[in-house]
C-alpha cells in the first residue's frame, strides 16, 4: 500500500502549524507500521477551504493490529480486511462509538493516539485516515475528501487541546509555560476549523491556569494578556479570565495592557453583549476598565474620549446595544456605591416601617445595622387608632445613615388610606413625608465616592449626544436607583444635570419620561418638584420640566399641561407653586392661570389666594389680566345665540377659525365642520370652549393626538366625530375612551391598530356607528 498525498495528488510534504509538536514533543515515527504496501504521508495545509469542528458523525472504520508473524501479516493483508460503520463521537478525552462493540469495543483516548495521517489508496481511492495507536493502526474511511479533511482537522484538534490541557496543568517554569501560550494561540489563529469552541477552548485553559496559579508576578501577568490578545479580538473573555482581567485593572490600572489590549476587548462587549445578566462578569470586567482610565493622569478626559469612540464620530450611533449596555454598567457601579447600606436593609426599618412606625420593637432581628428609635412609648398605640392630629417624630439612626421624619395631618390622612394595604408605599412619598423635616445624610467612602463620581459623569456624557437621550430617558424613567441613592444629597444634585437636559429637549418622548412610567407611582417629576427631596434650587429645575411646554406645538399641545396633570399640581404642589409665581416665575404664574380658566381650583379662599399671587407681581398681573380678557371673549362665545351648524370653507386655518369664533356667539354652535380644511391640533383650545358642541368634522385636516387628547378631557358631551384621513394614531386614538358620549366615529385612513380599536370598542358603550376602513383594523 502506497502513502500517496491526500491533498491535491502531491508528493509535497506540507507540515502546517496543526501539525507541528508540542514543546518538547518528539515527532511521530514515519516508519511503515502497517505491514502492507508502502504509501506516503500526506499532510494538509491551510489552502483556503474552511470546516466546522465535529463533534460526532457516521464513519466506516477499521483496525489493524501491527503483523508480528507471517500469518498475522496474511491476516491483516487488505484483501481480508473488514470495514464496520460506526457514529463516533469526539469527546474532550477520548473518540468513542455510539455502539461500542467489535472495533470500538473501547474508546481511544487522545493520549494514545500517536499520529494523525491522511492516506489514499492507488488500486481502489478511498478517502481513509489513519490514526496510529500502540500495537496497531485505526483507519476511518469518510464518504468523500471534504469529510475527510473535516474528521482529520477536528481529531488533530481535539487530539492537540487534550495535550495542552494536561501541559498547562501542572506548570512548572512560567518561561516554558508563556511559550506553551503563544503557540496554542497560533495553533487556534491557523486552524481551519469555524467554530466558538476553536478560540474559546484556548481562553478556558488560560483562564484554568490563572485561577490555580495566584503567585504570578505582574510581569508575568501582562505577558499572558499580550500572549492571548489575538483570541480576543473576536470574542468575549470567559468569566474566570473576566476575574483575572478585573484584578489587573484594580492593581494596575495605569498599564500600558490596559489601554492597549483591554481598549478593544471591552469595545467589542459593549457593542455585541446582549444581556449582562447572564454573564454578570462581562459586566464587572468593563466597569473596572473604565474606573482603570478614570486613574490615569487625565482622568474624565480619557473617559471621555472612550464614550465618544462607542459612539462615533456621526450623529447616529451604528451599535444599537452600546447605550443600553453603558447604562447598565453605571447603575452596577451606582448600585455598589451603596451596598452597605442596601444590604444593611435587610435588618432594617422597611420604607413602610419608618413612615408608618407600626413596628414593635419585640419584633426585631437582634443586632441590627440600622435601629428606629421611637421618641413616644405610645407611638404605636396612636398610629394604629389615628386618632392624633400629629404624630411624634420617628428617627432611624445609624453610624452612616441619620433619617428623621416629621409627620403632619397630610401624611397622616395618607396613612389612614393606606391602612390594611400590605404593599411597599411609594418610595419617594416616604422620603418626602414632610419635605421640610426630613433630613436623609449618607457619608460614602472615598473609593465608593470616586466610583459614584465617575460614573454619574459618565451618565452626563450619556445624555448630551441627541441620539442617544430619547433611550436614555427611556431607560431612567423608572428611577433604577436604590432610595439611599435618592436620599444622598451628592448623588440626587450631580444627576440633575441630566435631568435638565431631559427637560430642556423639545421631544416629547424625551421630557415625557420625567413624568412616572405608571399610574401612582412617582418620577423624577416628583423627585425634583418643590418640597421633593431632590429639590436643591427653589424649584428652578421643576419650572424648567414644566417650560419645556411653551416649545412644542402649541400652549396646551405637550402631556404635561393637561386638566389630568393641573389637577394633580392643585393636589400636591399647589403651595410650591404659588411661591415660585410669587417670586416672579413666569412658568408657574402660567399654571395658576390655567388652573383658574380650567377651574381646577373649587374652594373660593383658594382661588382668591391664588389671584392675590398673580397680582403680587408685574408679570403675573399682566397674565391675569390677559386671563380676565379671555374670560369675557369665553362668555361671550358661549352666550346663548348664533347658528346651530357651521361649516368652514376648504383652506381654512387656525387662524382663521378664531377670527371666526371671536366675531360672536356661538353658545347654540352643535354641529361644526372642518373637513378639508388646513387646520391643526392648535384650534383644538378654540373648539373646547364651544359648549353645546355634538358633532364635529375634521376630514382631512392636520387635525393630531396633541388636539385629541385635549378634546377628550374638555368635549366629553361629543356624540359624533369625524377623523377620516388625519394624522392621529393610538397615542391620540386612545384618549377618546373618556369620551362615553360618543355615538359614531370615524377613522378611516387613519393609522388605528387593532388593538387600539378593540379597547375603544370596550371602552366606549354607546359607539354604534364605527368606520375602521383602510386601516389595521379593517
């Protein structure tokens, strides 16, 4: 049997980098040990074709026992021998068969397998391996060359990263084992193979060997990181070289290593990883990283610079997962500023414990990091009868953590509704009890005040690029902060920067993230808003949130100046604001106004309070003046009079609509048509002062959600309406659902969803005519 080349017909012998020893390694004998005709080795190199490691697969395989007599040498002739199907499976120690009997009774282990040699038979050309064994060879026959080279290529790898595992697991000179490193690198680098597991084994076994080996020195350290940076340029680090990666930047963070191989390694994380959570130290690894910068002589600058790399140079971020995974960094790195005091809470007073004070002390775990101090023996007594005006001071004490909490007949009403309720209060309504006696001091270590620092710039840097604060907004509006986080004064004034920045951008779905992500529990509107325990400037952030209204369409066009939203100013922040109009804010005179023409205010003494406010001051006593105007042009619109219908020439515009309504009475106005005319959401403030309104048509108008909204909380007596061909969609559609008078409606051509009409359909139960033609839910 001839040794012919396997590769391409030649008699070339191609040593690749697969095929070359270990350190140490002597080669495999070439020596015939078949006992048959003489063939050639034929060695694979590289030339282009790529293949996918097998794990297992179906094969032909026999086995030849090395001829000792004449009659074993006729046995073992190849006239005689005897080919068995087998599914192999290559495992990390061994190569065995689905169905272990005849040939592969017993596994082979890769330490027994002295060679790897692809062979080719002259007389009948079959695509055979040989794998040399002690006492005998193993030939595996594949269907054709390409599986051929596959098995070949997968058995030299498995048979190689066998050998390196048991070489690097007992090291003995580090000078041996660096070079060891370099030439698995090189072995992973030349493989033909395409798999993970070709660049990640090499990583496992670098990381195994660090994990048993913590006497390395630094030097030694920094070569392993520049031996495997190869490996990682396209692929994650496995958790254990995370930890590994983590200790350097911790102990030696101004390391040329780090800006130079851990740069890319944590670029590549923030812009492929998909989920920390599952890989948590991912995470950890590049919060280090960055703190390892923020070391170096300059500090934020270097920071800096690296957010403005993950963003680019363009206006659009190409990497969608960048921002979502440099927020969860920073909130890890936050968070961990306060643990000890998070984990301190276990044992500690809950938030509903320390507003409510119903906590006997009987009850306790003993020991506790964080002890409530009852000032009153009858306390508990009183709290639970609710039947004092007043409630004595409750203080929580700790050597970090100083809370006192003055609680007066508003929180004690809020109390009573919330006894029986088993649920955690809201949080920032327990930090806030009573804004002017509760006081929450947190004194941080100065590594956890570096780190806090830090990374609250680097939220900063977050929200100054334009494409990224919609997201941003998006993600903070749940306030994803622990409340020691809320309740530390450093923290809550550093993070107002990008709270201002949320309220001075035009776009709604920008500023409508300070608002709360659901109904009854709090945000940032709240956190900030006068008397809030955020609140630093005398309410200047708070009139900036609500200022940002007056930019985007019209008056009454942003969520923010709704009836729903004056009356919960009116509810909870009326004395706030009526001091800031007394200091001449102009945004806070504009909301008394509006809360006096919207006669939001019920109770006399207070709307009388309210214009002494306005009067108090230049710019207010213009407002109300101008609000005294709009009153008398209101009245006489609505005087009893005029005609019952109404119908506005095509091209029409706002303007011209209230030229039209401020020419007479309209108090007698049902029925009004606007189709094909060019008006917009912004006459939506003339239509709700018609009182007597029924019907109204905005066929093919630019008539939008922003005028819906305020037609659903003004014109609840609305019975038919027409939105053929406007621009509304479900933010607007949506709001109709207060309208219960509505009989018909009309979207068609609108950009409705099915779902959107299934919930009006519930909502709305004297809806009898409805026109959903040409849109998703026809």
């Amino acid at each position: 049997m001839d040794r012919t080349g396997g590769c391409g017909g030649g008699s070339d012998r191609r040593q690749t980098e697969e095929s070359k020893p270990l350190l140490g390694e002597m080669s495999a004998p070439e020596g015939n040990k078949m006992g048959a005709a003489p063939c050639r080795r034929a060695l694979l190199h590289c030339n282009g074709m790529r293949y996918k490691l097998l794990q297992e697969g179906d094969i032909q395989v026999c086995v030849i026992r090395h001829p000792r007599t004449f009659l074993s040498k006729i046995l073992t002739s190849k006239f005689l021998r005897r080919w068995e199907p087998h599914h192999l499976t290559l495992a990390d120690n061994s190569v065995a068969s689905a169905t272990p009997t005849g040939y592969m009774e017993n596994s082979i282990s890769y330490s027994a397998i002295e060679d790897v040699q692809l062979l080719s038979w002259e007389n009948a050309p079959k695509y055979c391996l040989q794998l040399t064994i002690p006492g005998g060879t193993v030939l595996l026959q594949a269907a054709n060359s390409y599986l051929r080279d596959q098995w070949f290529h997968s058995l030299q790898w498995k048979k190689k990263i066998y050998k390196y595992k048991k070489v690097l697991s007992n090291p003995s000179r580090w000078e041996v084992v660096l070079k060891e490193i370099r030439t698995l690198v090189d072995m992973a680098l030349t493989s033909p193979l395409q798999d993970d597991s070709i660049h990640q084994a090499p990583l496992e076994i670098v990381s195994k060997l660090l994990s048993e080996n913590n006497n390395l020195t630094t030097q030694d350290h920094e070569s392993i990181i520049v031996a495997i940076a190869p490996l990682l340029e396209n692929n994650h680090p496995p958790p254990d070289l995370c930890e590994f990666f983590c200790k350097h930047c911790r102990e030696r963070p101004r390391s040329m290593v780090v800006i130079e191989v851990f740069t890319p390694v944590v670029q590549r994380i923030l812009k492929h990883n998909m989920d920390f959570g599952k890989c948590p130290r991912l995470r950890l690894f590049t919060q280090e990283y960055i703190l390892a910068l923020n070391e170096l002589n300059a500090g934020m600058e270097v920071v800096k610079k690296f957010i403005h790399s993950m963003h680019g140079p363009t206006g659009q971020c190409p990497h969608p997962r960048v921002l979502p995974n440099l927020v969860a960094v920073c909130l890890a790195a936050i968070y961990s500023c306060y643990e000890e005091f998070i984990n301190s809470r276990d044992n500690s007073p809950s938030l509903k414990e320390i507003r409510n004070g119903c906590q006997q002390q009987c009850d306790r775990k003993p020991n506790l990091p964080l002890r409530l101090i009852h000032t009153s023996p009858d306390l508990v007594s009183q709290e639970a009868t609710l039947t004092e005006s007043r409630l004595k001071p409750v203080i929580v004490t700790s050597n970090e953590i100083h809370v006192e909490v003055e609680r007066n007949n508003t929180a004690n009403q809020k109390m009573t509704a919330n006894v029986g309720n088993d649920s955690e209060p809201n949080l920032i309504d327990c930090l806030m009890v009573s804004p002017t006696c509760s006081t929450m001091s947190i004194e941080l270590s100065a590594q956890a005040d570096r780190i806090l620092g830090c990374y609250v710039e680097i939220l900063k840097m977050l929200s100054d690029y334009d494409d990224w604060r919609p997201a941003l907004a998006s993600l903070l509006q749940p306030i994803p902060f622990p409340k020691e986080a809320l309740a530390h004064e450093k923290f809550t004034k550093e993070l107002k920067y990008v709270i201002q920045r949320f309220a001075e951008d035009p776009r709604q779905e920008v500023h409508s993230c300070l608002l709360s992500v659901r109904a009854g529990k709090d945000g940032w509107f709240q956190l900030y808003s006068p008397g809030g325990v955020a609140c630093d400037d005398d309410g200047e952030l708070f009139a900036s949130m609500v200022r940002v209204c007056n930019n985007v369409h019209i008056l009454m066009g942003s969520c923010y100046k709704t009836k729903k939203f004056l009356l919960s100013l009116a509810e909870n922040k009326l004395g706030p604001c009526m001091l800031l109009a007394l200091r001449g804010n102009q945004t806070m005179v504009e909301i008394l106004c509006l809360m006096l023409e919207y006669n939001i205010i019920d109770n006399n003494d207070t709307q009388l309070q309210i214009i002494s406010t306005l009067e108090s001051t230049d710019v207010g006593k213009r407002m109300y003046e101008q609000l005294c105007d709009r009153q008398r042009e209101l009245k006489e619109l609505q005087r009893k009079g005029g005609p019952t219908r109404l119908t506005l020439p095509s091209k029409s515009t706002d303007a011209d609509l209230a030229r039209l309504l401020s020419s007479g009475s309209f108090g007698n106005l049902e029925n009004l048509s606007l189709a094909f005319t060019n008006v917009t959401s912004a006459c939506a403030e003339h239509l709700i002062k018609l009182p007597s309104l029924k019907q109204l048509n905005l066929w093919s108008t630019q008539f939008g959600d922003a005028g819906l909204r305020l037609l659903s909380e003004h014109l609840t007596m609305l019975q038919v309406l027409n939105l053929c061909e406007t621009p509304v969609t479900d933010a607007g559609l949506l709001a109709l659902s207060s309208m219960k008078s509505l009989c018909s409606l009309n979207m068609n051509s609108t950009k409705l969803s099915a779902d959107t009409y299934e919930d009006l359909k519930a909502k709305l139960p004297n809806l009898k005519e409805v026109d959903v033609r040409y849109t998703e839910a026809w």
